[in-house]
C-alpha cells in the first residue's frame, strides 16, 4: 500500500504534528492573548514587515505600538470589560490595529460587513449592542442613515479622513503616543474578543462569539499547519470582517513573525502582478477566487511567483487540478470551517475535492460523526432507540463534533452566539448515548472508505454566493417590502460557472409593481451578494403544510423558460436592470457567455 494511500502521509503528519505543538501551550500563562504575543514578536523582529497594505504599512514595532494607543483609546473611553465596539472598515493595515488594541485590554469588537447597508446594518450593529462605533470615513453616509434608529445610540469615531459631526479616531490616538498601558487591565484567555457574524442556517446574520482562547488557537493552529514562518508573506484579499480573512489568514503569519499582504478586494485582472511583486510564499482562498483564475487567459507572471502553498476553503474539483498544474504552486492545503464551529477539517494530501479529514491518530481527541438526515422533517433521523444513526462510507448525512463533557473531556467546547436560542438550536442531544452533546453544523457531508470529508450542501434556508453566506429569509423579507410585491418565496439555483448557488424569487405581484422600483429597493436594503440573479413572476404560492414541496418544485424548475410560461428575469450586469429571460439569452447563460 501507497505511503499517501495507506494512512496520513508523511507531509501531512508533519503539519498536524506541528498544529499540536505549537497549539499546546495556549493558556500558559493565561493572560498571554494574541496581542501580547505579538509583543513578543515585536520584541524579536521590530523592523520586519508585519501588515503590507495598498498605501500604508506597518512593522512589528509599529504595530505593537499602534495596538496600544488604540487599547489607551478604549480605557479612556469605556471600551474594556466586555463592553463592544462595531468596527466597520474596509480592509487595511489599521483595522488589525484597531481590534487588537481595543481587545488587548478587555475591550470586544464586532467585525461589521463594511457592504451592509439598511435594515442589513442596523441589525447587525443591533445585536452587538456597542457603546462605539469606528467607521472608515468612505462608508460614513451609510451608516448615519441608520444612526437615528439604534436605541441607545453609540459614540461614532471616523477613521482616515474628516468627517462633519464626528470625532476622528485616528487623529486622537496620534495625539496620544505616550500613552502607558502597563497597568491596563489584562483580558483571560476565556473572555470574549470578537463578535464575527455568520448566516448560519436559518434567520438573519447572526454574531458568533470568538474567545481569546479561539483567536490564538485559529492563529497557531493555521501556522502549524501552513508550516508558516518569518520568510513567509500571506497575500490576504478576503474580506477582514470574516474569521478567514480577518484572523486566520492574518493572525497566523503574526505570531509566526511573516507578513501579510493586505488588499482591498480581489483583481484578476491585476492578482498575478500584485502576487510577483509582493513576493508573497502563501495565497488565502475562496473557491470562488480559484475559478476567476483558471478562466483568465493566460499571463506571463502566473508561474513566475514565489507562491509555495494555497489555503482556502470551497475549491471545486473540476478546478483543482487545473489550479494546481497551471500556476506551479507546489502545494494546496484545504480546509473545512465555520466560525461558530467547535470544528475543522484539514486536506493536507491534495486530494481534489475533499474538504478534509481528520487523522485516526487524533480522531479521539476531535470526535466528528455523520449522522443520517431526514430532509422531509428537517432533522437527523432517529432510529427505534431514540438516537441518532451514523452514516456508512459515502452516505450523505450532517456533520456534528461532539461536546465535552464530565464522562469525557474529548471535544471543543461551542462558544455561541449572542442569542441564546439560536446557541441552544445547534446543540444535539442524546446522539449516540444517552445525555450526550454534540454541535450541529448544518452542513451534509459525506465520508470515503480513506476518511476524507466531502461537502454536498447546506440545510436549511441558506446558501452560499460569490463566497457569501445567502439567507433566503433574509432576503424574503427585504423583497417583500418592496411596493407591488404581495408574497416571495428565495432560493438557490445552480449556475453553469458559477461556485454555489446564485439567489432566485419568485414573487406575486400587483398592478403596481415594476422592475425598476424592485432594483432600487434591493440596493438599498440587500448587498449585492444577497440581491436575486433571477426572478419568476407567478400568480400564486401555495403557503400550506406542503409549501416545502413546493419550493423544491421552482428550484426544480429554476430559470429555464422551458419549464414554466411564467415571465422569467435576469439581472443583466450590462443593462444595470432585470431583463425577460427568453431561450436565447439561457443559451448564453448556459455557455457562460454571461457574466454574473
């Protein structure tokens, strides 16, 4: 039997091994958190590159200093013991500052979605509850136009730029440089840190909780598994307001000493040039990202990089092997996770397709099960005994890890969300034996003979767009409060070329209604991501006991004109409007000629 074939390869041996190493001291001592070690990292390399931005960038030092004037920020105005500051930038090298400083002494911050706007925004400002907000000076006007409906209304700060009415946050801790924060209060290992908003399945986003505990665990645990070090630099284009992005891409080349390429948003038109001039070693993925890739024509610079690995999640298949061959990067570590999750899968062997897996030789330490589904009820089927039934070798079921408990401290411990109900709903109990506890992921997966993981879909009323989490009820209630519409039903339709599922409403409408009205309303209450590719104007929708059924018949039937004499719209980027979709313009859509 092949070395790869016959267990763990050797490769990927050393990156668990190095996973656990490098995790195993966290909490030792309990107050060195992420910000104080990189303090540490400082102390050793202060000159080195630590964030590259487009404009700006700092050093270790830099850095480290930065951190502090910001936690001296906080303390002088009552951001620390668990209070919350909603953070809303887009990405650069200050918004890292910004939440490491705030963090290091006690202070949580929610990473806003800098594309929210409307009703979007102000829940998600909402549920954190903050007594600040620091905003980018760009996206000022978007917030104040819900500033007047948050009860109690937060202290808004203005980063980058004046803004009338509205102190600047950058301005007073350049004021500020001596601030001495060696007797600032020190946050443990357990508090909170970070509110990072996730769809979950089912409602509106919802804000995970992030501990310190998980923040240094993400950030040592990637850098083991990357083998990452102080030659290494990260380009990082994912959004920061995500736990990818924003912590796991960044953070593990910070405690590791390397450097992280910051950039606003994702070119790929310009991603080689930027790639070979940065020097960067490691590039963070979507899938998503990977495909734009493979589709461009082909450019000088595509293998003449210094890329050794790619990490990411959500890479197809029908890709990998071309993204692997033509770009010359030696390896690719693939990865499963979420960040509620008490879990994660890692692909180390480059086996296309597989999100992961978990080697036997920790399968005690992170017990993870597939567990049969029933689809019609909506949860994992039960046998005769009460308790759940596991899947065999490629049977589809959801994913679930298992929660310690006092019989077994095998497991990771699920941290939540600030709503305790939408906590207590991804908790299953009584799996495997009576009172036992294990995390619902929400995702059906199934499992090879080899133990590789392979994702199939998501349950429930979400699903995924652009590297965006879609929630259909979500976007059901902004459509529905659009005049002329009556009722909407959203869902997800595949699309050729496209990574996930691209949104689709069916909608019953009035004399009033127009097109027109309907795209100004989107922009306004959805972001671009969450707004339907595709519309069907029905004169009906059934709302019974079989409106599931229903909703799987027009997802069924989706967008081919063939399938209905209901009018069908597409949102044709060119034409900036939502256009009839006849045979013709399906054809294109089929042949990718249309971009989306």
């Amino acid at each position: 039997m092949s070395e790869k074939h016959g267990g763990t390869d050797k490769r990927a041996r050393d990156a668990w091994l190095r996973a656990l190493q490098r995790t195993a001291s966290i909490g030792t001592p309990p107050h060195r958190t992420l910000p104080v070690a990189i303090d540490e990292v400082a102390h050793t390399y202060p000159g080195r590159p630590a964030l590259i931005g487009e404009r700006d960038g700092l050093t270790y030092r830099e850095l480290a200093d930065c951190s502090r004037q910001y936690a001296g920020w906080a303390v002088r105005h009552m951001a620390t013991n668990g209070r919350t500051v909603c953070l809303i930038m887009r990405n650069c090298p200050e918004f890292l500052a910004i939440w490491l400083g705030i963090t290091r002494v006690g202070g949580l911050v929610a990473l806003i979605n800098h594309r929210l706007e409307g009703r979007a925004l102000m829940h998600a400002i909402s549920v954190a509850a903050p007594v600040h907000i620091i905003v980018d000076a760009a996206l000022v006007a978007v917030l104040e136009a819900v500033l007047p409906l948050l009860i109690p209304a937060p202290a808004v700060w203005v980063c980058g730029a004046d803004s009338p009415g509205h102190r600047r946050i950058d301005r007073e801790i350049d004021a500020e440089r001596e601030t001495v924060i060696a007797d600032l209060p020190r946050p443990q290992l357990t508090d909170r840190a970070l509110y990072i908003y996730t769809s979950g399945t089912t409602g509106m986003p919802k804000a995970a909780i992030v501990s310190h505990f998980r923040i240094l665990q993400w950030s040592q645990w990637f850098a083991g598994m990357m083998d990452a070090g102080p030659s290494d630099r990260m380009y990082n284009c994912l959004p920061m307001y995500h736990s990818v992005g924003g912590v796991v891409a960044s953070c593990a080349m910070l405690v590791s000493g390397g450097s992280v390429v910051i950039r606003e948003r994702f070119s790929a038109s310009r991603f080689w040039d930027d790639v070979a001039s940065s020097r960067a070693t490691i590039f963070q993925y979507i899938g998503e990202l990977c495909r734009y890739l493979v589709r461009n024509p082909p450019h000088p610079k595509e293998t003449a990089h210094c890329l050794r690995l790619s990490c990411g999640n959500g890479l197809p298949a029908d890709v990998w092997p071309e993204f692997r061959g033509r770009f010359g990067i030696a390896h690719n570590l693939e990865f499963y996770a979420a960040t509620e999750a008490n879990f994660s899968l890692f692909n180390c062997e480059d086996e296309a397709g597989s999100i992961g897996r978990i080697p036997p030789f920790l399968a005690h330490r992170f017990p993870v099960a597939l567990v049969k589904f029933d689809v019609a009820r909506g949860e994992p089927l039960r046998g005769p005994d009460g308790l759940c039934v596991r899947c065999g070798t490629d049977e589809v079921g959801e994913a679930i890890s298992k929660l310690p408990d006092a019989t077994s401290p095998a497991g990771v411990p699920f941290e939540g969300y600030t709503d305790s109900d939408a906590s207590a709903k991804k908790i299953l109990y009584n799996v495997f034996v009576a009172g036992d506890a294990w995390y619902r992921s929400g995702d059906l997966m199934r499992r090879d003979a080899r133990g590789f993981f392979y994702f199939v879909d998501r349950i429930g009323d979400t699903f995924r767009w652009k590297g965006e989490n879609v929630s259909t009820t979500e976007a059901a209630a902004a459509i529905g409060s659009c005049p002329g519409v009556v009722e909407v039903v959203v869902y997800g339709v595949s699309v050729p070329g496209g990574e996930g599922r691209a949104g689709m409403a069916a909608i019953v409408v009035t004399a009033a209604f127009d097109f027109a009205s309907l795209q100004r309303h989107l922009a306004a209450v959805l972001p671009a991501y969450a707004q339907p590719l595709f519309v069907r104007v029905c004169s009906a929708i059934e709302a019974t006991e079989t409106f599931k059924q229903k909703k799987q018949d027009l997802v069924r039937e989706g967008y081919d004109p063939s399938k209905t004499t209901d009018p069908l719209y597409f949102a044709d980027r060119e034409a900036g409007a939502y256009v009839p979709l006849d045979r013709a313009l399906y054809d294109r859509i089929a042949r990718c000629e249309i971009g989306f």
